[in-house]
C-alpha cells in the first residue's frame, strides 16, 4: 500500500443506488428504467431472486409495440451471498454495464441467506448460539458487500420494507418502512429511493439535485443527473489528450509532466488512440514521450539557456525519470536520449573560462600535484562569477551521498573530487563554476545506477592507481 495523496477525481466511480418499497410498489420497472440511463446503450444484468418476475419487464418476440426493456437474466433460487459473489465475477467477466440485484433482501432473510447461516452455525456444539453464529456469517456478509461496492460498473439493489411501529401503551403507531436488510445497509449506497405505487421518494443522497426528489417511475433522466454528478460525461483518456493536443509552442513542461503524472496513476499510458496530429494509431505513453521531447529540445533551443539552467533541466529530467526517452536529432537522424541532449547543450554554454581551467577527464596528469592550466592557486578560492554556485555546491554533496559517502569524512570527499578534476582540493571552496559543473557531470553518470557506489569506488581506485604509477615529475 502507498501512503500518499492522488488529486480526487470522479470519471471512474460508479453509481450505487437502492430501490425499497413493499412488494408491488414498482422496484424492479423503476430500476430497469434507471438502468437503461446508466448504461448508455451498454448491457444489463439482472440477478433475479423474485422467481423470475423481472422477466415480465422482457421484450416479447415480434411484438415491439408492447414495449419492454433488454437485459441479461440470472435466475437465483438460493440466496447464500457466497453465490452473489459469483454472480459478481460473472457480471464483471460478461462486461456488465449496469448491475441489478432484485432483490438485495433475499440475501439477509431468504433460503440460504445470512440469518440461515447464522441460525446453522450458531446450532453447532460449542458454538454459542447465534452470537457464535454471527462469527461465521459477519465475514461472508463483509465479502459480499466488498464485491458488490467494488463492481466496475454501476449497482442497483432492490430492497423489500416492512411496516415498523411503536406501540406504548395500547396505543400503536407506525412510524414508517423498514428494509429488510441488516440494520444501516443503505448507508452503502450513494442514493436510495422509497417506492410506493411506482413512485418514488429520494430518502438518501450523496447528489445535491437529487435532494427531496419525489417522481413517478425515475429513469433516464434522472440516470443522466447522476451521470454528471459522477463526471461520467468527461472521457479521462480525451481530456489527457486535449492537453497535449495545442501548438507544441504552447506546451510547457508542468503541463506534459502533469499529463504525464495523471496518466501513470490512471494507468492509461498503454490507452490506444489516434494521433492528434497525424491521425496514425498510437498510445498515450508514445505522445506523452514526444512531447515531452519536443518541450525539451524548445527549451534546450532557447538562446537564453544558461549552465545552471541545463544542470536543473537534467535534475528534473532525473526526478521525473524521463532522461532515459529517445529523440532522433533532427540536424542528422541520430537517436540520442533526452539526458544526452542536455548534457551536449550544456557543455556548449558552460562558461568557456571555466572549461579551459581543466583537461579532459579522460587525460591522466603526470602526477598527483600537477594542476590544470589556469587553475587557483593552492589554498586560493575564486570569487564572482568564477566560483561554483550554491546550488551547485548542494548537488555536489547530495550525488556523494548517493553514493555512499560519509558526510562526516571530509577527506575522502575531497579525494574523489580531486580524483575527477586531476588536482588537489583542500576546500570544496575551491572550485569554480565550471569545476563543478565538471564534477557533478562526473557523478551523475553513477548515482541511480543499482551498483552506482561500487562502480564508482572502483573507478576511484583505478584513478588512484593510475597517479601511484606515474613517473614523477
């Protein structure tokens, strides 16, 4: 389990809604009629405990003008909730946009249902009655509830009421309907509806435009009203892609790097589409990566890109793991990654002094005191703009610890840098601004690596070795 917090959204929950009413009062037409709205065209199931009754809603063959509606229809005799929960996998399996279980209290109080398993389990020795009974059934009931609340499309249970009365005295009084169903069940269910004589009363609702509604036979509008609470009308995949699909000017790169946050945590980066601006099939991951590459190479194509404006680039790319994308250079047909372009562009506009200060890193010096032409003298700091920026100084020491380095041992800090600059370092104040753009470069070819410290110990001692065998001077 992850402990952090994703931006709410609506477009993936589905309805739950309950019918309740005394037999006759119109549960099973008011939920095909709410399910035809739902389904938007798609297919319907109806577990049926009623002995068949909801096939009195079926189309007859031939006959259209006596109406009907079109559903898919399971029958169930039994009423163990262990059996809903195949229903369920059934349901998921066949692609079943709306649910309907007519009806839910057969499962509490019908042959088989919760108040059987209780009342056999609680008979068996040593089994306390129904208190021990209800240790057997409370988890069976728990699964059922998981299954049905976690169905990937929407629910619509029915519910059967009793009258419910309080009597004081001689005097009785009905005080309203109660659903046969465990006590606080309809506090599952987003909405739920009383029905009497095929209308119905809005008793519970988590949609404002549905508070206190009381209609004859809801339907398809009423479906269409909790459609747009829910945000079904928005396509998450079309929304990603209208954000990628403006002039590539436009694009910023908090805006692919959002799209592209939102789509791994939709698990739509393998979504298929068709290309915004080519009309070729593709998927959402393969236009997230070039756009995102077309955002970078504007950037890295900006005059006004300097150094420190290159070293960030390739930190974010670092963080949001994108260094690694391909992108042909459009000068030659050469594949280069994104992290290989930045870097490129940043040796083209790190301060020309600077890189005159040292040699190549792959040039080995004749021994361990010599320093690169135009480097401070021993003990020397540069200052202004010669000397390494802060920034740069952070990054230094969070690539070393990475790799493994004590923040306490000092000396070994300042042999690897040496070691990457081919100098002494008595003060990481010593470096200038190129010197340590040069060491971070170094450094970040091994950090995120899986063997990133032991590659790069042993490129330390290798250097080591290499000074140790120069001739001396």
């Amino acid at each position: 389990m992850s402990f952090t917090f994703a931006p709410a959204t609506r477009e993936t929950a589905r309805a739950r809604i309950g019918l309740q009413g005394p037999a006759g009062s119109g549960k099973t037409k008011t939920a095909l009629r709410l399910a035809e709205g739902l389904a938007k065209g798609a297919q319907i199931g109806v577990v049926d405990t009623e002995r068949g009754s909801a096939l009195k809603y079926a189309p007859v063959p031939g006959r259209p003008d006596l109406g009907g509606h079109e559903f898919g229809h399971m029958p169930m005799d039994t009423h163990d909730p262990r059996h809903l929960l195949k229903a369920v996998e059934a349901a998921e399996a066949a692609s079943i946009a709306v649910l309907i279980i007519d009806s839910w209290s057969h499962f509490w109080n019908g042959r088989g249902g919760l108040l059987e398993i209780v009342e056999e389990a609680g008979r068996k020795p040593g089994a306390g009655g129904s208190f021990g009974g209800w240790r057997t059934a409370n988890p069976i009931e728990q699964d059922m509830l998981d299954a049905l609340l976690n169905f990937n499309g929407h629910l619509i249970v029915t519910m059967r009421t009793k009258g419910d009365y309080v009597i004081d005295g001689k005097k009785v009084t009905k005080v309203g309907v109660k659903a046969v169903q465990r006590e606080g069940a309809e506090y599952e269910l987003d909405v739920v509806m009383d029905m009497v004589e095929g209308t119905a009363t809005v008793t519970k609702t988590r949609y404002e435009p549905l508070e206190n509604l009381v209609i004859h036979h809801p339907g398809p509008d009423v479906a269409e009203t909790i459609l747009e609470q829910l945000g079904q009308g928005v396509d998450p995949l079309a929304a990603l892609v209208d954000a990628l699909a403006g002039p590539v000017e436009t694009l910023t790169l908090d805006t692919v790097s959002k799209v592209r946050s939102d789509a791994a945590r939709r698990r739509l980066l393998e979504a298929e589409l068709m290309h915004p601006d080519t009309g070729a099939p593709t998927t959402l991951g393969t236009l997230l990566h070039q756009r995102l590459g077309n955002v970078v190479v504007r950037l890295l194509a900006d005059d006004s890109l300097t150094y420190q404006g290159a070293l960030d680039l390739h930190a974010r790319g670092k963080a949001e793991q994108w260094l690694d994308i391909q992108r042909a250079v459009e000068e030659t047909g050469e594949v280069k990654t994104l992290g290989e372009l930045i870097a490129a562009r940043g040796r083209e506009v790190k301060p020309t002094p600077a890189r005159e200060q040292q040699p190549s890193a792959t040039e080995a010096p004749k021994n361990a005191q010599e320093r690169p032409r135009n480097a401070p003298p021993s003990g020397a700091q540069p200052t202004g703009a010669n000397a390494a920026s802060a920034p740069q100084m952070r990054k230094i020491f969070a690539c070393l610890r990475e790799l493994e380095f004590p923040e306490k041992d000092r000396a070994a800090r300042l042999r690897a840098v040496g070691l990457i600059l081919r100098r002494e370092i008595e003060s990481m104040n010593a470096l200038t601004f190129g010197e340590a753009g040069d060491v971070i470069e170094h450094l970040e070819s091994y950090t995120g690596r899986e063997n990133g410290p032991d590659a790069f110990r042993a490129w330390l001692d290798a250097e080591q070795q290499k000074l140790a065998q120069a001739p001396a001077a």
